[in-house]
C-alpha cells in the first residue's frame, strides 16, 4: 500500500505544481494513523500531511459540489466504489465532469478500527496490509488479523472494483474480486415475518440520536436544502421526539435517495450508533432491480434512471403482491 | 381576514337520504373563517346557482366551498358562479360527498359524520388558495388519428371534409384494418370491400388527408391544442415516391414462403408484397425477416426487376415530428390468442380455425378465392359446426369477461352465407345465448334459423377431438338436456375480441386511461363517450369498446364532430394550476424534467447572491406554464420540495391531511 501511496503523492505533486490543476481531493493524517480525514490540496507544501492507507474509507466525491466550483481544475482521487458516486452527481448536474481530474486509485478493502478493537487491538500505529491478512502494529506490540474480520462492512461485502470513471490511474497490485454477496443480509431481512421486520427496524432505528450524519455524508442527499432543514416542508426537526419521528426520518430519506442510492455505505459507516442503514437503502436497490431490471446507480453518468422514466416493461402497481413482481 | 361560504348539495335525494345535510350545514356554520353556511336542493341548478352568488355579494365571500357531487361533474359549473358573482373561479373548492359518502355508506350517522369532515377538509385547503388567472394557448387546427381501420378512416374523413388537415398513422402497410379482411357484412350481407375501399381511396385523394403507413407512433408532448408526436415511419426499403404499385417484384421475389398476414396466415406470400390488391398506398413493403438480400446481403432481383427504382436495401427508420391540436385513437382489436383453450384443438387441428380465418376462406380475393375448402386437404367440409363465446363471457381467468358483442352476428353470418351457397352442407352452432339486439339484428339471426336452416344448439362445448379424420365436436344440449357429439369436418371458433396491445404503449403516452380489459376509458360512459378523460384526446371504433360496423362509424363521426368544434377554436384557455419551481431550493438534478410527461420542464442558468458581494451561477429547473399540465408528477419527485403546484401546493394538501386525521 505505502508504493500507491508515493506514487499518488508523486501524482498529487506534479498536478498541483504543473498548475494543471488548482486542487487535489485526497485524505490528510487525523490526529491517530486510523483516522485520516478527507481535505483539499491546494499547494504542494500542504502535501506534507498526505496519507493514503487502509483507514481511507472515506468516500470523497461529495466535496466536489463545494469545490469543483472554485476557479480551476479540481483532482480527486476515487477507490472504485466512491467513483459510482461521482458518475451519479454528474448525471444530476451537480458537478460539471469537465472541471474535474479523476485519479482512479487501487482499494483492497479498507478497515474498521471498531472492529479492530474489537479483536482486542488499541492504539493502533500502523496496519500493513498482505492478501488475507493484516498486520497491526500499536503501541503494545503487533498482531496478524484475518482481513475479512476486521473489513468495513461496506468493503465486506464490496459491490465491485471497476472505477466507473477515470482520467488516470493508480493500481498497482490486483485487486480483490468482489463477492456478490451484497444482498445476503437483505433476503434474511425479507425472510423475517412483517412483526419480527418491524421490530428489528424499531429497535434500531431507535437508536439514533439525530446527529444527520448520515444525510450529511450521503452524496445523493446533496440538496442544497434539506427538506429536514426547511422549517416550511413541514417535517424538519432536529431531534426525534416520537417513535413516529425516528422512523419518518429514514422513510422520507430512504425513498429520496431510492434509484440514486449508489448503496456506498458511507451512511452505516458514519453513524455513530451503528445503525445498519445500509440495509434499508440495498432493500430498496433489490426491489428496483426485481420489478424495473438489473440497475446500479452511478454505473454510467447518463442514461435514464428506473424511477425517473418509464418503459414497457416496467411492472403496474398492482402486479407488486407483497412486494414482489407477479 | 378570509370570509368562507358553504354551500351544501341534497342533489335530490342522491345525498339527502344518506346524509344529514342540514345538520352538515348548520355545524360548519361554527367552523373558523365560515361567514356563511347553506343547504339546497339541487346546487348545480339555476337557482342553487343564484343562491351561491347572491350570498357571494351579500356576505363579500373570499372563498367558497361546495359540498356535492364529484368535482368532474360540477366543479366547472361552480367556478363560473363565483367568476359572475366577482370571485376569482379558484377560490372555490368542492367536498365530493356523494361519489365519496352518500353514495358508498348506508349509515345516515356515519355518512353525515363523513360529511363533515370533507367539508372541514374543503374548507382547510381553500383557506390556502391564491387566486388564479388562466392563461390562453394557440390551437394547432391540423388532427391526429392513430390506426387506419374503418373508425380512423370515418374519423379523418369526416374531419378533412370540414377542411382541417388530418394525418392517419397506420401501423401497418396499408390502411383499412380488420373490415379490409371480411368477407360479407351483416346486417345487409354487403361485400366489405367494395364498402370499404371506396373510403380508402377517398382517403388517399383527399388533399387534406396525409396517410402515413408503416408508421408508429414514437413519442407525444404537449396537450389539448398542441400535442407534438413524434412518428417512426419504419423502413419499408421500398420508395413510398416511386412505387406504382406494377407488383413485378412480387413475381420474381425468390423467397416466396412467408406467411400472409392478411390472410391470417392460410397461405404464403412473397417477402416483397402488397398486403393486398385494393391496398393504400399501393406500394410494396419488404418483410426484413424474410428478404435474402437483406437478411444475407445476396439477391437483390426485386431492385434488378423494378423498373421505376424503387427499391432502397439501404432504407433506414426515419422520424418525423408534427403539431395537432387533437388525437383521434382508433388502434381497433384483435382476436385473443386460444393458447389457453387447449379443449377446442385449434393448435393441433388444421381444420378448427377462427371465425376471422374463415371470413378470408370465404372471400373471393382470399387463398382459396372464395370456395370454401378445409385447410387439411383442400376438400368442401360438409358438416360445419360453430363454437360460439371462446373466450368471452369467460369469467374463469382464461378468457375475457366480457361479452365481445359481434361473435352472434357474425356467426349467423357465416352459416347463413354458408348454406346459401352450399346448400348440401349441414351447419350447427353451439351458444350460450344469442345476443342480436339492434335494428334488423334479431330478424337477421332469426333468418339463418328459419330460413336457413341453421341448427343452433344452447350449451357449451367440452372438447373437440380427431378421431379418424373427423372433428369430433362433444357438447351439450341444454333444452334437450343430453350430451350430443357431433362428426364434423370443419370447426369454426368465435374468438373473442381483445383491444390491439400497443394500445397500451399508446395510452401511456397520451396519458389516456385503459380498463382492466386494456380498453380505452371515456369520460363519461353515458355524457361524454367519444372523449377520454385526457383533453384533446378522442376515442373511436374496438379500442373504446366492442362493437360492430355501424357502430364504430358512429362512434368515429362523433368523434371527427368533437375535433372539428375544437378545431374551429382560435384560443384555448390553460389551465392556471401549474407547477412552479423555488429557484433558491433547486438542485438542477433533472429528476422532474425526467418524470414530466408533457416536456414542460427545461433548466436555465442563474446568479444567485450568496452574500458578501459573491454570487453562483446555478442550474435551475423553468416550467413552461403552457405545456404544464399540473399532473404533479415532478412535485412528489423533487426531492427537497423545491416544486410545487399552484391551487394544489403540499401545504394545501397537508392541510386537507391534518384536517382529515384531527378529530
Ligand atoms: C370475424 C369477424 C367478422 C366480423 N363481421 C362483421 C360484420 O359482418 N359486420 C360488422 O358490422 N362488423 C363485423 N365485425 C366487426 C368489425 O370488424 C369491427 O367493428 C371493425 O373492424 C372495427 O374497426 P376499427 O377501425 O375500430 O378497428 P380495426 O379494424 O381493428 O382497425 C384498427 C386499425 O388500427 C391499426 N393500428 C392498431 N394499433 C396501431 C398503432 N399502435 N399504431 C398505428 N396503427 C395501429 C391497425 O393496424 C388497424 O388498421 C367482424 C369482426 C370479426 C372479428
Ligand atoms: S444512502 Fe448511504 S449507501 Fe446510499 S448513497 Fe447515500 S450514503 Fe451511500
Ligand atoms: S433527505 Fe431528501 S431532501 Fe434531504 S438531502 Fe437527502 S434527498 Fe435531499
Ligand atoms: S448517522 Fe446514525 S444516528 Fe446520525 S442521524 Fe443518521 S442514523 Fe441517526
Ligand atoms: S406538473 Fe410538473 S410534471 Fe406535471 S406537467 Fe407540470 S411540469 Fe410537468
Ligand atoms: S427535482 Fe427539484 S431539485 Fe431537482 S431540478 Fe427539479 S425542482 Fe430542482
């Protein structure tokens, strides 16, 4: 990993100190080596902070809405999955392809600290990543791990490890396959009676504290105002104050992203409190694809999309009985 | 401060027997914002009407609502009150407590109870309503009508000869549709072709008329005025321009074992043809699944026989976009498939054919010219039976549940034209009922029994099976009560009647509704039955319905009569319930541009202040207030709630939510 790292910073320089481009999007050392946080380069000497390793799983895309509007040249850097993302806001006009360098850079799957601490390993210093394996160094010494153990759970179950746009790019190693395995969690879901699914959607959702994380991170909740912060749609709040309230959150959010969800896991991997959000929006996906044929958001940036158009083929409300195309 | 009215409808006893609407008018006499609360007889009538107005004036009312029938019958009638007594016509609102209460409960407590609560609904959103002024849109006086059967062909005659131009997009190679492939008509026993052809022709000269064969429709924007259609003539590798129509390319077309849909397909036909001889347009047509050259790039003899030129190998799809100001659909019918009436063995049987396979065997111009022989072996069948209903009247799921209304006329037909001209065959017909109401109907039916000789038989057939070279038909005889099994050499299937499936493609792009049957819905079945609910849009011949010869030709000159009286319109007032976007809140995202049926959304750039002397360029969505429908479609798509509807805004509508759910 550290070899695609220099070369990125390699990359990173030349673009910035060319003048080709005004800025680079890339992630920037935290205040820990497993908590790198996204930033915008915009000089070569700011590039001192520079980090790529397994803790990058965040997806950087959305920051091209603010960014990419800056005089010049934006670059940015995609792993495979968060370039699904990008051909999405492209297609929904909020990013203008033509003012952005995509660097489609190499991802064997990025870690979760909690599930690493989970394992029994704290104060993380350093991870090296090989095949199946990780090696973590921390302060009290080192420790191999199983990767799939300790794999975020949008990478565990990573949908695919083709860039969908790119002007260049940084792979140097194969990447894993993906595993198709990401609708697994949804079928047992749907195999749980309607009581059961309420429950389980009831106790989690309960959890959540309002902290809009999720809506803030998403990159198909990209509005330039939230109809949970317009006092005049009638629904906005910031906290939840009822049962009901919890849920209508998510509702109304899962159906507006419902056909644009990419299904990037950026909002179960920020939520604080754990909450398989994830689950919701792939719920959604899976339908989609059963009643409208096979579709993934993001995977090209034209085209029509199944809720937004109609064609022939397109299942009438009443052949949908439980849920299901007749 | 909002003065409110209410004005509550008896409409006879249609309300007042299931509803207290006296105790209805008198509570809402206390309800916030109600100056004024009354009850009448009949609201619609010239003195409900006055009452209404009066009490405008006399109380300054701001707004109103009615609570009576449903908005499609009345709500016209009401706004153009209030607009006389000086009240802007979208300040008033109607409370449907009649399709919506009276007329589904039975319980007067419950029903009243109802009542009010609609009332109170009506009352909420139409404190929220803004006046609203319509604006105008040009008519475009040229018409649109889809299918080149006898109902499009009335339709655009009767349309032309009042001199607007009329387009007929007729899917297939030539027009006339299924009449063009009878053989005799009932009532009269005229031949249908020298009825019908006479209109083909009179179609092609017209010079306000423009037939468009091999067409289809593509695509439609716009509405009631100016719809814009985008049509796909399909390449027929044959230039429309040149052809005269000498059929030399048929005789020497090589591939000569396609089946003839004309026909039904009973026999083959070249893959350069003319459907059939009074074709129109009288221009061949290439079948690209059957011709060599185009399927192995060798041949090519029709191009080296044409002696005008007329054949283009290289001939694409092409495209064409017109205006019409009014669409007639007349996609007519087909007969149902019998793949799920196994019982009857028409699929294994040569000798079970349809009722329509029959009307070519006995048509002069058809495969056999006009002799009826079996399909097997070419022989005269000398018993001939007939199952009536397959597939009508069917309420099992196999069939259809209607009754396909021209199966008993037709069927009295062909066995009376049968023994007329073979009297030595013997002729029998299973039914269920005979169903010939209709002038000269039941004496024409009665005819092929009393004079003809026709054996008609009431009860159902069970099966029928090749026993020996025989058609072995086994049924029941219920006035006789007993089982009969009848050695026949020709069985006649009366398949019921389907609406023409692309019609489903059409409506949807019209925004048309169709029944659970796939047929096109009028709006009103009794007061408006050649209009569909969709403006501008019109409905004639099987596609709104079953029904025979007279009867779509009526129904298609009633039609061309509704399009000449929009036609001969200047102007057309808009509707001012249109979709406007917030700019500030606007994403640009295209979603509603997306979902609008009509093509009323495009997207502009704009500057917008952010403050501190900057500004951004943004994409923002522009709706054209005259190609909106005020569907809502993009309303409920955009997902932050920057579109909204003018006269149904969300906040209305939420209003009229929380003053159903508050007790
Ligand atoms: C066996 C049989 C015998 C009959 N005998 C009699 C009789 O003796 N007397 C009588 O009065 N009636 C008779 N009828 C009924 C008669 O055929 C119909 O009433 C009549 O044909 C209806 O005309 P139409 O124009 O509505 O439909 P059609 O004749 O079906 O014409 C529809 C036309 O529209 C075209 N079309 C369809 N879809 C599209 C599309 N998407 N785009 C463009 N074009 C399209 C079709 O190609 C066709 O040309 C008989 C029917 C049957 C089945
Ligand atoms: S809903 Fe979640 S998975 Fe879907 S695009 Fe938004 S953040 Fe990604
Ligand atoms: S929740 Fe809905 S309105 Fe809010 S940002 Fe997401 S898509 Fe936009
Ligand atoms: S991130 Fe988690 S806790 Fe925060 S609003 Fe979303 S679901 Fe709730
Ligand atoms: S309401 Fe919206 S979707 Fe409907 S016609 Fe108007 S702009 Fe188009
Ligand atoms: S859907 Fe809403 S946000 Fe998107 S372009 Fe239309 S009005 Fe704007």
């Amino acid at each position: 990993m550290k070899d695609v790292e220099m070369k990125m910073l390699e990359r990173a320089k030349a673009l910035l100190g060319s003048g080709e481009v005004a800025r680079v999007i890339g992630w920037k050392k935290g205040e820990f080596y497993f908590d790198p946080v996204p930033a915008s380069f915009e000089s070569v000497e700011e590039l001192s902070d520079f980090v790529y390793n397994g803790f990058c799983g965040a997806n950087l895309s959305k920051y091209l809405i603010q960014m990419s509007k800056k005089e010049g040249k934006t670059a940015i850097f995609l792993k495979p999955c968060d370039s699904y993302s990008f051909n999405q806001l492209v297609k929904e006009h909020r990013i203008v392809r033509e003012n952005i360098h995509v660097i489609a850079i190499e991802c064997q799957g990025k870690l979760d600290i909690e599930k690493i601490k989970a394992q029994g390993v704290s104060a993380v210093t350093e991870v090296e990543e090989d095949g199946d394996t990780v090696k973590v160094s921390s302060l009290y010494g080192e420790t191999t791990l199983n990767k799939e153990d300790i794999l975020l759970v949008k990478c565990a179950t990573c949908k695919s490890k083709t860039h969908q746009a790119k002007d260049e790019e940084i792979v140097l190693h194969e990447m894993p396959e993906s595993k198709n395995n990401r609708f697994d969690e949804v079928e047992k879901l749907e195999a749980m009676t309607e009581t059961e699914r309420f429950a389980f959607w009831k106790l989690q959702l309960q959890k959540c504290i309002r902290c809009n994380a999720c809506r803030n991170v998403c990159p198909a909740c990209s509005c330039i105002k939230c109809v949970f912060d317009n006092p005049a749609s009638g629904i906005a709040a910031k906290a939840n104050d009822s049962e009901f309230e919890e849920k209508l959150f998510h509702i109304i959010r899962a159906f507006h992203v419902a056909g644009r969800c990419t299904d990037c896991g950026e909002c179960s991997r920020v939520c604080p409190q754990n909450i398989p959000l994830h689950l919701l929006n792939r719920k959604f996906i899976k339908d989609i694809d059963g009643l409208y044929g096979e579709y993934q958001a993001g995977e090209t940036a034209e085209g029509k999309t199944p809720l937004t158009s109609y064609t022939e083929g397109d299942k009438e409300p009443n052949d949908v009985v439980d849920g299901e195309a007749k | 401060m909002q003065r409110i009215g209410v004005f509550i409808c008896w409409c006879g006893s249609n309300i007042a027997a299931t509803v207290d609407v006296e105790r209805v008018a008198e509570i809402m006499k206390s309800e916030p914002g109600v100056v004024y609360s009354a009850n009448y007889q009949y609201m619609c009538s010239e003195n409900g009407q006055q009452l209404i107005k009066q009490a405008i004036k006399e109380h300054n009312l701001t707004g109103i609502v009615v609570g009576a029938c449903s908005p499609r019958m009345h709500e016209a009638t009401f706004r153009k009150a209030a607009e006389a007594a000086g009240l802007n016509p979208y300040m008033v609102e109607i409370a449907n407590i009649r399709e919506h209460c009276s007329w589904i409960h039975k319980d007067m407590e419950e029903a009243t109870e109802k009542a009010v609560v609609l009332v109170r609904t009506a009352i909420a959103k139409v404190k929220l309503n803004a006046p609203l002024t319509a604006g105008e849109s040009p008519v475009v006086k040229r018409a649109l009508v889809i299918g080149g059967g006898i109902a499009g062909i009335q339709a655009a005659l009767d349309i032309a000869d009042a001199g607007f131009e009329v387009d007929i997009v007729e899917k297939n190679a030539t027009i006339g549709g299924r009449m063009a492939q009878l053989d005799k008509t009932f009532p009269t026993l005229d031949c249908s072709a020298c009825i019908l052809t006479p209109k083909m022709v009179d179609c092609a000269q017209h010079e306000k008329i423009d037939i468009l064969s091999y067409s289809e429709i593509e695509d439609v924007k716009g509405f009631v005025g100016n719809f814009s259609v985008t049509i796909r003539k399909k390449a027929r590798y044959v230039d429309e321009t040149k052809c005269t129509g000498c059929k030399i390319c048929m005789e020497k077309c090589p591939s000569k074992k396609g089946l003839n849909t004309f026909n039904m397909g009973l026999n083959t036909r070249p893959a350069i043809h003319i459907p059939f001889a009074q074709a129109i347009p009288n221009v061949a047509v290439i079948d690209p699944e059957q011709c060599i050259k185009l399927k192995t790039g060798k041949c090519g003899i029709c191009q080296k026989f044409c002696g005008v030129g007329a054949i283009d190998y290289e001939q694409k799809d092409t495209f064409i976009e017109r205006q019409y100001g009014a669409i007639v659909v007349a996609t007519g019918f087909k007969p149902i498939s019998l793949e799920s009436f196994n019982e009857y063995g028409y699929d294994d049987n040569k000798d079970v054919i349809t009722s329509l396979e029959l009307e070519r065997l006995m048509n002069a111009a058809g495969p056999t010219n006009g002799v009826l022989l079996r399909p097997s072996d070419g022989e005269h069948p000398k018993v001939i039976t007939f199952i009536q209903c397959v597939g009508s009247r069917d309420t099992s799921g196999c069939g259809k549940p209607y009754c396909s209304k021209v199966c008993c006329m037709y069927t009295a037909k062909h066995a009376m034209l049968i023994r007329e001209k073979y009297p030595d065959t013997e002729v029998h017909v299973f039914y269920i009922d005979v169903r010939t109401p209709g002038k000269n109907y039941d004496e024409f039916f009665r005819r092929a029994v009393e004079q003809y000789g026709v054996d008609y038989i009431k009860g159902m057939v069970g099966k029928v099976y090749n026993e020996n070279g025989k058609l072995m038909v086994q049924g029941s005889n219920l006035i006789d009560n007993e089982q009969v099994t009848i050695e026949s050499d020709l069985v006649v299937l009366a398949a019921a009647i389907e609406p023409e499936p692309s019609v489903r493609k059409i409506a949807t792009l019209l925004t048309a509704s169709i029944d659970t049957n796939n047929f096109l819905t009028e709006s009103h079945a009794k007061l408006r039955p050649v209009e569909s609910p969709t403006a501008g849009v019109y409905l004639a011949g099987m596609c709104q319905g079953p029904k025979d010869i007279p009867e779509t030709v009526s129904q298609a000159s009633a039609c061309a009569a509704k399009v000449i009286g929009l036609l001969v319109k200047d102007k057309l007032k808009t509707n001012p319930c249109v979709a406007t976007p917030d700019e500030m809140m606007c994403n640009g995202c295209s979603q509603c541009a997306n979902v609008c049926a009509y093509g009323a959304i495009t997207y502009i750039d704009k500057e917008f202040r952010l403050g501190g002397g900057k500004t951004e360029v943004r994409r923002v969505a522009s709706v054209n207030p005259a190609v909106c429908q005020g569907c809502g479609a993009c309303t409920v798509t955009c997902p932050s709630g920057a579109m909204d509807l003018k006269g149904f805004s969300s906040k209305q509508i939420m209003s009229e939510v929380e003053a159903i759910c508050k007790k």
